[in-house]
C-alpha cells in the first residue's frame, strides 16, 4: 500500500498547504518564471569557471563561514556607503527570507503583506510556525502610505513584507510608503527588491532609507538581472546588528565555497551582467504596448514582467499558448496572465502566438 502525505505525522498547520511550484515543461520558449533568458556572456563565464575552479582545490575544507569577499562584494554593489557588516547572503532570496522569518516570526508571531504579492510569503511564513495575515491593495494594486499605515497598525505584525516593484503585478513602491509602513510598526518591515535593475534608473532604491532605520531591510538576489538563477544566490542589507540576529538561525556553512567563489566573480563584472538589463526592460515595453493593442491590458510594471488582464478565460488561453511552444503563468487573478519579458526572438514568438489566438475582451 502505497503510504500517502495525510499518513505521515505532519504538522497540523502545514496539513492542506501545496508546495511553491510553477509548471515546467520543455517548450521552445519558456516565459513563466521571470527568469533572466539572456544567458551569461562568454567572458564572464570563463572568468566565473576559473574562480570556481580555484575554489575547488580546496573544497575538501569548509568555506568561509562568514563569506567575507562575497559580502564585501554585495556592498561595494549596492554603495550608499555599506559596508559588508551590513549584508547577509544565501541560497537564493528565499533562503535569506527564511532565515529573517526564523529569526523574527515563528510562532504565536504574524506575517503581514498586501494581496497579491510573492506566494512564497505565506509559505515561508507558515514553515516557521507563524501566522500569515494578508492586506489589501487598491484595484490598480498600488498602496497608498496612509492604507499601509493604517492597515500595519490594524494587524501590528512582527514581520512586515513589501515587494517593491511587486511580484505578481510589476507595480511599483514608492519610498514614502517604505517608510509610512516602517513608521506604523515595531516589527521588522522586509522590503524585497529582487526586481529593482528593471526600475527606472532614477528610482531610488530603500537601501538609502537605511540609517537610523535598524528594523528596516532591503532583499535582492542575483537570480533576474544577474542571469544568475541556476546560481541560487540572494542578499540584503540591514543594520548590523539585524544581521547578527540571522546568523543565530542559518545552518553551518550554509554557503557553499564554489557558491562563494562564482557569485563574487559575476559581481566583478556587474556592469557586463546588468547590460542586457536594458534590453529585457525594452521587450518587456515593446510586450506592453502590443498585448494593449490586442485589445488586453498590460499594467504597469517595473520588474522583467507583464500582468494582462482583460483575458476571457485565462486556462483556455494558457493551454493555446501552451499549444503552440510558449509557456507563461496563471497566477490565480481573474481574467490575467503573466509573462516574462524574454530576448527579442521569445518576445516575437509569444506576441505572434497571442494574436494567433485572439484579442482580448
């Protein structure tokens, strides 16, 4: 008899909950995960090959613990004068996630974001023991200071989750939210940023509404702009002493030396990896324009992706895309579909496929 999930001693507050996953499935042209398409250029590659190879003569030893070079990296990169006491790094944004919930949820504690926003918050959340209490944005999915203020002050979370630019929506944060939604609580306010190279270069990023702000932290990971995802490697910065917080929560070594040695020789050559930034930012324009012209709305966005909606019958409309070798993502919203912005060929092909199917509603 085969033994089933319901069968296992499992925790009663992770009973019905579905792991995070979107669908995978080798189609010429894969568009549903927000990954960066661009693949790495050759000279960066050959440099990251050797310094993992550098590494590997001494991967019978345990790496640096305290990943100094790769965080020092990280805050030469970000600037506003940080310096590398100020960042955390881990496998992936995620874990990095993990590791602050860990540390300051868990439970009898809460969670708080506004709806809809990354499902891995709920998710990581309640791995943790801790309560997930979701809030409200407007109908164009934008949240005002004073709705963030008083929502946060209605909940009083100890964890405050806001994804600027957000995922699912591409829509952005502007900073006097930021910090009208820091103002309203005591608990820690997580400002995930894994989307901010595709902002406008003039948008200022929270890193600078750090000082004096010891409650405050900025997430990112390497894994969109950077063209980095196989890599697994996300970050933030905070007060120093949030970060000895985390390190009473992360596993031993918990970066591996080849990790180490790869993400802190693509960050050498930050200005090759975040070129191609540019242009995913203009397909991602140039997929905007034209689903709008189909007669769908494209909102606005600031990441490396575009929600429509005005879609008749979202699953219809995935599986003809599917049909035809283009992969993208139900998100659950009614009536939209997401798709990441893609090189200039990929946009071509999912363009060219959408019209095949018709015009929206």
């Amino acid at each position: 008899m085969t033994t089933r999930l319901d069968d296992l001693p499992l925790r009663d507050d992770l009973r019905g909950m579905k792991p995070y996953g979107a669908p995978q499935a080798a189609l010429p042209v894969a568009l549903n995960v927000n990954e960066n398409t661009h693949p790495v250029p050759d000279d960066v590659a050959g440099d990251i090959l050797d310094a993992v190879a550098r590494a590997l003569r001494d991967v019978n030893r345990y790496p640096d613990r305290e990943f100094t070079a790769l965080r020092e990296a990280f805050a030469d990169y970000l600037g506003e004068g940080l310096t590398r006491e100020q960042i955390w790094a881990g496998n992936g944004s995620n874990e990095v996630l993990q590791h602050l919930l860990q540390a300051f949820a868990g439970p009898g504690r809460t969670a708080f974001s506004f709806d809809p926003t990354y499902s891995m918050y709920p998710l990581l959340t309640r791995g943790t023991g801790a309560r997930w209490v979701s809030g409200e944005r407007s109908h164009d999915y934008t949240v005002s200071p004073a709705s963030a203020a008083e929502q946060i002050t209605e909940v009083r979370p100890d964890v405050t989750f806001l994804c600027a630019p957000n995922n699912p929506t591409g829509t952005p944060m502007t900073l006097d939210v930021i910090a009208a939604a820091y103002d309203a609580t005591e608990g820690i306010v997580i400002v995930d940023e894994a989307y901010q190279e595709f902002a406008p270069h003039d948008a200022p990023s929270a890193v600078t509404l750090l000082p004096g702000r010891e409650r405050l932290v900025v997430s990112r990971t390497m894994s969109k702009a950077f063209a980095f995802a196989g890599a697994r490697v996300g970050y933030l910065a905070a007060d120093p002493a949030l970060i000895d917080a985390l390190r009473l929560v992360r596993l031993p070594y918990h970066l591996s030396a080849l990790t180490q040695a790869a993400a802190t020789a693509a960050l050498g050559h930050a200005d090759t990896m975040l070129s191609m930034v540019d242009e995913i930012v203009s397909q991602r324009d140039r997929i905007s324009a034209t689903v709008e012209a189909l007669g769908y709305q494209a909102h606005e966005s600031w990441t490396n992706f575009v929600l429509f909606g005005g879609v008749s019958d979202p699953a219809a409309t995935w599986q003809a895309l599917y049909d035809r070798g283009v992969l993208i993502r139900d998100i659950g919203i009614p009536h939209h579909l997401r798709v990441t912005a893609g090189t200039e060929d990929e946009t071509t092909a999912f363009l060219d496929a959408l019209a095949s199917v018709g015009s929206g509603t």
